[in-house]
C-alpha cells in the first residue's frame, strides 16, 4: 500500500512539473523614434530563481538567447540586438566555461527602418533556455509578431 502511494504521488509530482512549463513570461512591442525608424523591443520575465542566457555566452555553455527577424522587404534592420538588464558572470562547472545570464526582467532591442509610409509587421523567433540552480529546461522557441 505504501509503494502505490509512492508511486501516486511520484506520478503526481511529474505532471505538476511538467503542466507548470517554461516559467519566463514574453512581451514584444515597437515604439517609434523617428520617421520610419522603430526601436523592436522583446521583453523577457523571468521568475526567481530561474534565468535565461546571454546571446553572448560562449560555445559549450548553455543555448544563448538568439533573436532571428523573418525578411521583410519593406523593413531593414539597423545593428544587432541589444541587451540590457541584469547581467551576471558567472563560471558553470557544469559546462566548464564563463556563463552570462540575466534574472529578472531583460529588454532585447532591435533598431529597424521601414522603407516609404507604410504599415507593416515584422516577425521573428527567439530561441532560449531557462536553468535555475539545480536544473535547465531543455531550449525553447517562442515566435512573435510587431505591427511598426
């Protein structure tokens, strides 16, 4: 009797796990600074103590956060993606190399220009990975669209 009750509640456990999925919360907006020019703004929440990755850790770390923009031809894209929130170094013996991530709230930016007065949306996907300090959910995508 005891065993099934174990194995109930081991059971149990997995399915809460499991039903709680990625725990960081994605907001995307652009705010216009110019004619034509729009700041795209991905934001990511990320609840204590869960982190993401820096889309500048090094190879053989943990998936990078990587922010891709579908083509567009009415929409070019001005630099790379800036960051910015609370980052931290740290290095990861389970990966063997200097880690870069952010808790918290993190804003990645992307300057864009629209081509003539026209209205538009610009699509993308950001690729992540969430770990806390005991385990890393395997990497997730999560796909957007922007109206500029």
């Amino acid at each position: 009797m005891k065993r099934s009750i174990l194995a109930l509640m081991l059971v149990f456990s997995v399915v809460v796990a499991f039903a709680q999925g990625n725990p960081v919360k994605w907001s995307y907006k652009a705010v216009k600074k110019g004619p034509g020019v729009y700041a795209v703004i991905i934001t990511s929440e990320s609840p204590a103590p869960w982190h993401i990755y820096s889309q500048t850790t090094p190879d053989g770390g943990p998936v990078p956060t990587k922010i891709t923009f579908a083509k567009n031809p009415l929409v070019t894209l001005n630099g790379g993606v800036k960051e910015a929130g609370d980052l931290k170094t740290t290095h990861d013996k389970n990966f063997g190399v200097d880690v870069k991530y952010f808790s918290g709230k993190t804003e990645f930016t992307q300057l864009v220009k629209v081509k003539g007065k026209v209205s538009t949306n610009l699509k993308g996907t950001v690729e992540f990975m969430v770990c806390n300090d005991h385990e890393c959910l395997p990497p997730s995508k999560q796909e957007f669209t922007v109206k500029l």
